[in-house]
C-alpha cells in the first residue's frame, strides 16, 4: 500500500487494532458497525469472538485486561448494542479495567433526530468511562483510537469508549497512526514525591505494629514483585482486598488473609490495632475499613500510595500521601530501605506477629467438615487442591464469590478475577471466556452459583462455538445466598425472594449446548468430579454441586460496623 | 464554605457535561457556573461557584484534574481575586418610580440599556453582594425579570491562570 492511498474508516478501524497488536476483539454486529464486519472479515490478524448478548462481550474483555498484560477490546452496535454494553462498561470501570469499547452510532446526519437504534452513547456511558469520544470526522479516527488505547492504559485505568457514526466507517481518509498522542490535559504523574517517601520509610522503620495493605492498584500497576520482595525484606503482615488477591502469595505465613466485610479476624485486627498501616493501590472501600468513623477511632499512622490523587483522603484522613505509580513508588521504598541499616525494632515486630498469631488461631474460616452436606467451601478447597493453586479462577456475585476469594489460596497476580466494585452477578462465565483466550493452554474455572450463572447464561453457546474449555463450578444452594444470608441476619430469617424456584436440570442444559454436564450431591464425590472435569482438557464441563442452602460466610462485619465488630458464626445470632 | 474554582479546559463538545456531570453525580453543589472560550479559541475558561468544606472542595479540585479534558484548576478563592457578575433587570417603570429607578440605577452605578414609556432594563455589574443589594434596594414589585450571568473570577495581579 502507498503512503498516501486512502482507506474507509472501517478499514482505519482494523488497521489502528493491528498498530496496537490487538489479537482478539469481542462483540455482536448490528447495522451501525456492518462496514467494521466487513472490514473485518477481509483480514485475519484480528480475530472476532461472536458473544451471545453485548453484556458477554464487554465482560470478556474486561476479563482479558484483568487476566494479561494485554488491553480488551470490544466492538458493539448502536441503540441495544450499546445499552446491553452498559452493565460491563460499569463493571470495568469501578475495577479500573483498562479495556477500549468500539461502538457503532447512526450517521452524523441522523444524530438527534430519534433515528433508528439511535442513543446517545457518549451521554449514556460518560459516567461510566474514564473517557469517551463521538468521532464525526473520518480524519480524526485514528488519532482518536490511538489517544483511546493511550488513555485507557496509563494512568488509573479505566474503560475508553470510541462511538463511531455508520457514515465515518465508509468515508475514506489517508491512514496515519500516530505513534504519540500528546495531549497537554493529561499527563499522568507516576514518579512519587522524594520528600514523601523518605518520610513513609521513616515511618516503616520505626513502625512497631505495622500492616501492609494492598488492593487492585497493585495488580493493575504489575507490581507484585515488589510487593513480595518489600513485605519479605521487612517481615511485616500483609493483607489483600478481594480486587488484590494473589498481589503478595497466599501460601505465606505472612499473608493474614483478605480484610473487610468477610475478611479474616486477623486481618481485621490487624487492620484496626496497626500503629502504622501502609496502604498500597487499595482505596479505603467501605467493604473493607467498615464503618469509617469506627476504622478512624483507632489511632495509627497511614501512608498511602496511590496514582489517583482522588483516591487519597477520600474516606480516611492519611498522614503521608504519595501520589505515584505504585510499582515506581515501591522500587523507590525499597532502594531507600536497603540504602540504610535502620530496621524495625526486632522484639517489637516479634510481640506483633504475637499477638497476630494469636488472633489466627481462633481460625476463623473453620467450617463443619463432617457434615452430610456438600460445604460449598470444601469445593473450593478440593478445587485448590486439584490445580495446585495455579487456575485461574473467575467468580460471579454472592457467597460463592466470597468462599472462592477466602479458600483458594491465590499465589500469583491475575489469577483471581472477579467484580470487586460494582458487584456485577453474571459476570462469572463471560470472564472465564476472556481469560480463557487470553491464555488458551490455561486452567480456567469459573466459581458461581445457581442464580448469577443464569444471567450471562447464553455464553454457553460461544463457550461451544470457540471451544473455549472453561470449567464452571455452580455452587448450588437453590438460594439468592447472600440475599438470603443478610436477610437471616438482619430482616429476621424473611426470605423475601431469595428463593430460585423452578431451576432448570444443569446437567441436561449442559449437554444440550453440546458440553458435559455433572451433577455432585454428596461430599465424598466432589473431589473425585473435580479431578474428572479437570481431565477432560478440551471440553467445557457444568459441574453442578448441591450445596448446603444453609451455610453463611463467616466472618461478617454487618454494613455501617466497625472492623472489629465481627460475626464468627452462626451460633453468634 | 464558598469558594470559586475556575478551570482552563479543552473547547470540545461535551466537555460542559462532564463537569456539570461530575457535580451531580457525586452531590456537589453548583450554585453559579459560567463557560466561555479564552483568547485561544482551543481553550474554555469556566468558573463555578460551590459551596463545601474544605474535605469537599479538596475532592472537588481533585475529580475536576481527573477529568481528561481539563487542563488546569485553581480554587481562586485561596488567594486574591476579583469577582463579577453580570445581572439585567427590567422593571416597571411608570410615574414618579420612572425617576426613582433611573436614579438607583446611577447610585448603583448601572446604565438603563433600553427603555419603553412603561419599562426600563437596567444593566449592573458587580460582585454578588452589590447585585444583591439593589435587588433588595428597589421595590420588588416593580420587578418584571432578571437574568443574571453567574460569576466570572481572575487572580489578582500575577496570579494567571494559563496553559
Ligand atoms: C446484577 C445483580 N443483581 C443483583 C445483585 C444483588 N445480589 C448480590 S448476591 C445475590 C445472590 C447471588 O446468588 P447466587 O448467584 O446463587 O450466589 P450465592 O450467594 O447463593 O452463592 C444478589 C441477588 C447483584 N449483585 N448483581
């Protein structure tokens, strides 16, 4: 091709996805983006993955981001399209999931004029991307899909959306991707302030009840490395946030497990009693510090790093505020703390680890071990086991979710995908399929339960039409579990619609998309299911275990308590 | 407390929504806003008036900087600065009150910028307290309409605000 031949926007499109190295777009055609399809489909560097439903769609690649080190791209159409989009828009979103959404628009001169599948895309999704753009000028979409990818992943992350009017896609332009797109409104600051951090490692070092905290930034940043190595070098206890798991190894002694609402005692504790707490890419969620006039009550030091400057000083008042990339910040922290003999106060450290110890072992995660029952925390368990602690693990939203992030001991970053922030239910089964093309010869197994499975339910059929051999573990107790949970607790056991009635046969619903299906009642045959599913490598396999419809996460801090006000069983109600 | 924030941001389409989006969607206050582009036609200087605590307005600058389009914010209200507003009335203006409105417009240092045998629209510029003041200066009753333009703000003496 000549430098100067002229391409339709359609073609600008594929050709900016292949500048940015894009392998797999997921989406559903519609009339708005029929020229992208067809430009689509006269080349084959970037491969289409036909969802069920646009809400699949988004969440594979949501899933893709979160999985790899690689950026999701989805391609919706106009009207529907968009608004189907909308949910695993929300979803990245609140997570910081760098993904780019390709959305296709009615012509620039029908805008406005109430046209057919006309919404506004850009007005609709505005509060749920980092940034949106409505390209009304062939000439601009390249620069514009260029600065889409550029600003989904720097920075905090987040969702872009390009929303692309059907006439731009056929008018033709010279193609020029440029290879930077400056733009003197963004410039992201990664390195932190050097007077700030010798101050937080002043702080580290004369801690004497440190606690290190880490959510989603440290994965986002891909600074696990120097996560372990800073926690390791320094002996301290280290806790993650559900959007944080695998962040620092789970198999360590010195992981005191996730903190918050069904966070374990000790890191509750922890939490609460540190003297100084250092807070990294995590953002003080009320899922997880409590009640924030409780959690504050408790005097100690905070140091939080972060890249959003927003996120500091949100919800708690912190002493030494970084702003910065996290992974710069803590290659900083720990050249500042190996330049220098000081370390903490050895005897001091050792009474804390004491006294944490001390809290673990009132083993707060214990469960009934000899019941009749299947524990849905036992499938977890068998399910670590069975992979060695090394599949990636997708969940929806409920108890599952929960039991999956506190028994499946994640040792590396990315493994454990989940909507930590929106709370989407069905996101389960499109996110094992993202991850699954993300990393095709890996173990995916997607944890989820009776009622979120059948929200993205038809991704059945893409599962079958890719091949994807994805694992679905239902932990099926027959209720909406975390409704039914809160509502024993605090609405007086009034199961107000909380209970699924007239679920289908899993099994047979399985197999009538053309994979196998199970069906687990008894305890004894649940690792022996999980073992078989695991064999069966190039087919998706519907394991569904008949849970005990009783069984509550423990511990539970109730909504608007303090960290320590903690629930440990159900003989506590 | 009330403070005014101005912003240089990108002349782009939707830009206004985004702030005035921000602002709703996380229940700050807004009680005047004000867009215009600057001497560089690629830019727009908006200033907003809001009330919070500091916590708040904190926040606010914060979200304002996350937003891709703006590209400075400053709270004026943290140091020196002029504020103006623009207000047109139009009153009734019939019998001995002719005279009384044309002088309350001098006191106040406005100009009547168009006037029939029953009305006159008086134009008055100031900060909020003055166009206040005359509101509360003449007789309500006589008021047929004001529109007001919502405050404009700059720094003082070297204080710029520029890209
Ligand atoms: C889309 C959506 N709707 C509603 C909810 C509220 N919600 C949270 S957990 C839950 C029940 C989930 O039930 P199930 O998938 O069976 O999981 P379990 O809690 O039983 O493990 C509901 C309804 C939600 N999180 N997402």
């Amino acid at each position: 091709m000549s430098a100067n031949e002229e391409l339709t926007g359609a073609e600008i499109v594929v050709r900016c996805l292949q500048e940015e190295n894009v392998e797999h777009v997921f989406g559903y055609p519609g009339g708005a983006v029929l020229y992208i399809y067809d430009a689509l489909f006269n080349q084959d560097r970037v491969k289409h993955i036909l969802v069920r439903h646009e809400q699949g769609a988004v969440h594979a690649a949501d899933a893709y981001s979160r999985s790899s080190d690689r950026i999701g791209v989805c391609l919706v159409t106009s009207g529907p399209g968009v608004t189907n989009a909308v949910t695993g828009i929300a979803t990245a979103y609140l997570d910081s999931i760098p993904m780019v959404i390709l959305t296709g628009q009615v012509p620039t001169h029908a805008i406005g004029l109430d046209a057919f599948q006309e919404c506004d895309t850009v007005g609709i999704t505005r509060p749920i991307v980092k940034h949106n753009f409505l390209v009304k000028d062939v000439r601009e979409l390249a620069a514009t899909i260029r600065k889409a990818f550029y600003i989904a992943r720097t920075g905090r992350p987040g969702p872009v959306l390009v929303d692309i009017p059907k006439d731009v896609t056929a008018k033709k332009a010279v193609f020029q991707y440029p290879a930077e797109v400056p733009m003197r409104s963004y410039n992201p600051v990664l390195k932190g302030h050097t007077g700030q951090i010798k101050k937080a490692v002043q702080m580290i070092l004369s801690a004497r009840r440190p606690m290190i905290y880490t959510g989603g930034g440290v994965i986002l940043s891909d600074s696990s490395r120097e996560l372990n190595e800073l926690v390791d070098m320094l002996g301290f206890p280290c806790t993650n946030t559900l959007m944080g798991l695998g962040a620092y190894k789970a198999s360590d002694r010195k992981f005191v497990g996730m903190p918050g609402m069904h966070g374990t005692y000790e890191a509750n504790l922890a939490m609460q009693n540190c003297d100084v707490l250092v807070a990294i890419g995590a953002r003080f969620d009320d899922r997880v510090i409590g009640n924030p006039a409780d959690f504050a009550k408790h005097q100690r030091q905070i140091i939080h790093i972060d890249i959003d400057p927003s996120s500091i000083s949100k919800r708690v008042k912190v002493d030494v505020p970084i702003v910065g990339d996290v992974k710069e910040v803590m290659i900083e922290v720990i050249r500042q703390i190996r330049a220098t003999d000081v370390r903490p106060d050895p005897r001091a450290l050792a009474d804390w680890w004491k006294q944490i110890e001390e809290w673990r072992s009132r083993d707060c995660l214990k469960y009934d071990r000899s019941s009749e029952k299947i524990k849905p925390q036992y499938v977890v368990e068998k399910l670590w086991e069975a992979t060695g602690g090394d599949a990636f693990i997708t969940s929806d939203v409920g108890q599952h979710q929960m039991w999956a992030a506190q028994f499946y001991r994640f040792d590396k970053p990315r493994r454990w995908i989940n909507s930590g922030g929106l709370g989407t239910m069905g996101v389960g089964l499109p996110y094992a399929m993202g991850v699954q093309m993300a990393h095709p010869q890996a173990t995916v197994a997607c944890i989820t339960g009776e009622a979120s499975i059948q929200m993205c339910l038809q991704e059945l059929s893409t599962c079958k039409q890719y091949r994807l051999p994805v694992k679905v573990l239902n932990l099926n107790n027959g209720y909406l579990g975390m409704v039914r949970q809160w509502q024993q607790i605090e609405y007086g056991s009034r199961y107000s619609e909380s209970y699924i009635e007239a679920l289908p046969d899993f099994v047979k619903l399985a197999e009538s998309y053309g994979h196998i299906g199970m069906q687990i009642t008894r305890p004894a045959d649940v690792e022996g299911a999980i073992r078989e599913a695991l064999s069966r490598k190039d087919r998706t396999v519907f394991m569904d275990f008949l849970t005990d419809p009783a069984e509550n996460v423990w511990p539970m801090v109730q909504a608007g308590k303090g960290l320590t006000q903690m629930l440990l069983g159900s003989e506590e109600l | 407390m009330r403070h005014i924030i101005s912003i240089l941001l990108e002349n782009e389409a939707g830009a206004l929504s985004r702030v005035a989006g921000l602002f709703s969607a996380r229940g700050y206050n807004i009680e005047t806003l004000t867009v215009a582009p600057t001497e560089d036609a690629s830019l727009s200087r908006m200033t907003i008036v809001t009330v919070g605590s500091d916590d708040v307005i904190e926040q606010i600058t914060k979200h304002l900087n996350r937003l891709i389009e703006v590209v400075k914010v400053v709270d004026l209200s943290e140091g020196s600065h002029i504020e103006r507003e623009l207000m047109l009335v139009k009153v009734r203006a019939t019998g001995k009150e002719r005279e009384e409105m044309k002088r309350m417009a001098e006191i106040f240092r406005g100009r009547v910028i168009d006037v029939t045998d029953k009305t006159y629209t008086i134009e008055l510029t100031g900060d909020v307290a003055k166009l206040d003041a005359f509101i509360e200066a003449i007789d309500r009753a006589l008021i047929l309409e004001t529109v007001r333009t919502g405050v404009s703000g700059i720094g003082r003496g070297e204080r710029v605000l520029k890209v």
